[in-house]
C-alpha cells in the first residue's frame, strides 16, 4: 500500500470528519484543513482513483476498508505520539504539530516501541 504523506493527511482527516458527523463532503475536508476547493476536489479525485475513498451522487465521501485502515493508523500514530511527547513534558499544542509531521514517516518499528513505552507510563 503506497500512498503519499498528502493522502495520508487527507485520509486521516476524512476519517477525524467522520467520526464528529455523518456526512463528510469536499467543503468540509476545505474548511478542516484550510486548503482551496480545487486542491481538495483533485486530492479526492486521487482518492477515487486509488479506491481509498467512494463519493456518492450527493457529493457524501466515504472511506474504503482499504482507507479506514489507513487513516486508523495514521490517526492512532498521531494520537500516541501527541500523547507521548505531552507526557515528556513538551506543551500539548507543540506536540501535537510535530506528531503530525512525525505519524507520516516514523518506522513500524520506532511507532511500536513508543507505543508500548507510552502504554507502560500510563499504566503507572
């Protein structure tokens, strides 16, 4: 599965959309990410195209199981490593930024073992 960090975020974002309302369309993925309509129209259009996403006649896009798995990694990525670099003391906000850059191209390896770090310190 090869995709770009782009789509990721995108990816990521549909699926964070999706939890907070029903329908998730073009102008919300724009208005979340503070991109233009034209950008966010030809990132879906890829979407498509690779089958991460489907959109119906009403504009409703909804994500594959190819792309729930996706973005529910990436989403637990980011939400571990927020979480961990909190916990170390850097400020939520910060943290939160650089996780977000992180989730993309940390290694499975790397992720697990902070992962499992930050499991341990918060069964402490």
């Amino acid at each position: 599965m090869s995709i770009h960090e782009s789509g990721e975020m995108y990816l990521e974002t549909i699926y964070v959309l999706k939890n907070k309302k029903s329908d998730v369309r073009s102008i919300d993925i724009a208005n979340e990410l503070g991109y233009t309509k034209p950008s966010i129209s030809r990132a879906v259009g890829i979407l498509k195209k690779k089958k991460y996403i489907e959109v119906d006649t009403s504009g409703v896009i909804t994500l594959t199981q190819e792309g729930v798995d996706i973005a529910s990694n990436i989403y637990e990525r980011h939400k571990v490593i927020t979480e961990y670099l909190i916990g170390l003391g850097v400020d939520e906000a910060t943290a939160s930024q650089d996780a977000c850059r992180v989730e993309h191209v940390i290694s499975q390896e790397t992720f697990d073992k902070i992962k499992e770090e930050y499991h341990k310190r918060c069964q402490s």
